[in-house]
C-alpha cells in the first residue's frame, strides 16, 4: 500500500471517527437537556402549586445546577461567522431558548406524541418515522424527522388517512423537535434546503448556510413559492432578532391552526 493511499485512508478514518464523536456528544447533551428540563419543569410545578411549605433549598440547587448544564450544551452548540461578542451572546441565548422549548415540547407533547405514533403504525406497515436529508449549518448533511405520512407500498392514494390529518396541521413536523435538541435545526431560521435543490435555492455568497435552519421561519409562514425562499430567509438573516423570533413563532400557530397548510 502506497503511502499516499494509507494517509488518505487515516484521514477518512479520523474523520469518521470525529463525526460518530461528535454525533455521540450530541445525542447525550440532548438526552440529558431533556431529561434536567423535564425534572426541572416538575419541580417548579410542585413548588408553584404545592400547598404545604416544604425545605425548597435542596430544590433550588438542582435547578441552579440544571440551568448550568442547559447554559453550557447552548454555548457548545452554538456557531457563528459574526465576531461579535453581544451577537454570540444573543445566538447563545437563542440557542438555549431552543433547547428548553423543544425539551419542554417533549414534556408537554408526549401523550400526543405516543397517540400520533400508535396511529400510524395500526393504520398502515412501516416505520413511525421517515426521514429526509436535509443541509444543515455550513453545509453539513443531517436526517430530519418527521412522523411518516405516506404508505410505503405504492397505492392510488399515497398519503394514509392518519397522514393526511398530520400534514393538515404540520403535526408530523413534531420529531423535528429531535434536530432541534440535536443543534441540526433551530426553532426559527432559514428553510432547511434539500441537497438535490441547493443550488437553485441558495444566494450566491452562500449566506443562508452561515445560518442555522428553523423549524419555522419566515418563508415557511409566508404563502409565496420556494423561489421565493431566498429573498424572505436573506431577509430574515439581515433583520434578525429574539423578537422577530418570537413574532415568528407566535404567527407560526395562527398559520397553522387559521390556514391549516403545510408544506413539505
């Protein structure tokens, strides 16, 4: 073997070896966000609501501990091109506004969540989940997730009843909650491209990769074509902000429960 050949075969394996890494840090940080964001959300109930006084200082330092942890996964998965230090705060705040919603949207959500699931597994064969490749931040490939709401063998109506009712109110957008704790997908951000469209659907500086994907943004609550996406997220991207974030957010609902349409 050439030793051309054995460093590029180091290299390959260096670099998957980083990349399953890497997957492996995500997956606990985002376990854990989940797990310390639920504990915690049960704890503050019970101290909101409890009637009776109870020693809250053992209590108190689970939650200080637990914000640390939720604070510092936000700072490790958090990228950005702007060198300023009140953007990267901003961005880090973002981000940790990402990791408790969608950590608290697997609290709240679940019962939905498990009813969803068992429905579409007793209405038609085949996995609860489908994923699609998506590009990410900078480029990077990610699977997204999304409650499957097709059939998998080919039938004249592709899309299952269960299906049909996911899409008509983006429930089966819902797992994307996964990629958001994950750091592949934001809250709000860009549309997340897909690969066999990148070209046609990014600006040519690439500015849109610097940015990381949302699960909702400004195109996705706009009723204007794809082509259109490039001018709403560029413009997204300039006016950005944690309250154009929360307006985002607060009009992704009324589009959904008012229009009730999806996109794909």
């Amino acid at each position: 073997m050439s030793q051309t050949k054995l460093e590029k075969e180091t290299k390959s394996g260096w670099k998957f070896f980083r990349e399953k890494t890497s997957n492996l840090i995500k997956g606990l940080g985002a376990y854990f966000a989940v797990v310390l964001t639920n504990i915690s959300l049960i704890i503050i109930i019970t101290i909101v609501t409890s009637e009776h006084s109870f020693e809250t200082s053992g209590l108190l330092y689970y939650l200080y501990i637990s914000a640390l942890f939720l604070v510092g996964y936000s700072i490790a998965t958090t990228k950005t091109v702007n060198d300023s230090i009140i953007h990267k705060i901003l961005q880090i705040i973002k981000r940790f506004f990402d990791v408790v919603m969608a950590a608290s949207g697997f609290f709240f959500l679940m019962p939905l969540l498990i009813i969803l699931a068992v429905a579409i597994k007793i209405e038609s064969d085949g996995p609860i989940l489908f994923r699609s490749k998506r590009v990410g931040q900078f480029g990077s490939m990610f699977d997204a997730y999304k409650f499957r709401t097709m059939y998998i063998a080919p039938t004249e109506k592709p899309i299952t009843k269960v299906g049909s009712f996911l899409r008509r109110f983006s429930l089966n957008e819902l797992p994307m909650l996964i990629n958001v704790l994950n750091g592949e997908l934001s809250l709000v951000g860009p549309w997340p491209r897909l690969p066999e469209n990148l070209a046609e659907t990014i600006d040519k500086d690439n500015q849109i990769l610097t940015v990381r994907p949302g699960l909702t943004g400004l195109w996705q609550i706009s009723n204007t074509s794809s082509r259109q996406s490039v001018e709403l997220d560029l413009k997204y991207i300039k006016d950005w902000s944690l309250w154009q974030d929360l307006k985002i957010l607060f009009k992704t609902v009324f589009v959904v429960l008012i229009t009730k349409q999806n996109r794909a």
